[in-house]
C-alpha cells in the first residue's frame, strides 16, 4: 500500500494535495512505528537509508538524456588532454 501511495504522491500530485495523501500517509507509518512499539520491543522495522543505498547502487546511477554528454566523457583518458610543456 506504501508503494501505491507514493506513486501518487509522486505521479498525481494534484490528487495527492486534495485528498490530503502525505496526511493519511504519515498515519499509515506511525501505526506501522506503534505496532514496531508493542509487537518488536520497540525496534525498528526499517532499515536505515545507508543501508538500503548500499544495497541499490542503482539508486547512485544518473540518467543521462539523449543528446547530453555522459559523465564518464568529461573524465576522460588523462593521456589524451593536450599537456603544457612549455616552461
């Protein structure tokens, strides 16, 4: 459900706004955090966000648009940059 919510949190912001999601949302996880509270000691059932990046580098990657230059084009090879070898 956290996923769907999201989604149009992200996708429909308009919606999102007049039916008060991130509202209703911030009440989904504070039950989530209170049953964490009385079912796991007070534990968290989360992982924390570092832990998460690590585990999805992709969320690392950059999309790079047709047409743009790649990040990997402006480091290039250092023996292809012209040197100054005047003194």
């Amino acid at each position: 459900m956290v996923y769907q919510l999201l989604m149009a949190m992200r996708y429909e912001r308009k919606l999102a706004g007049q039916i008060g999601l991130w509202s209703k949302l911030c009440t989904m996880l504070a039950n989530f955090r209170r049953e964490d509270r009385e079912q796991r000691q007070g534990r968290k059932s989360w992982s924390p966000p570092e832990t998460v990046i690590e585990r999805r580098p992709d969320l690392l990657a950059k999309v790079v648009a047709p047409g743009q230059k790649s990040l990997l084009a402006s480091h290039s090879n250092p023996s292809d940059t012209p040197r100054n070898t005047s003194r």
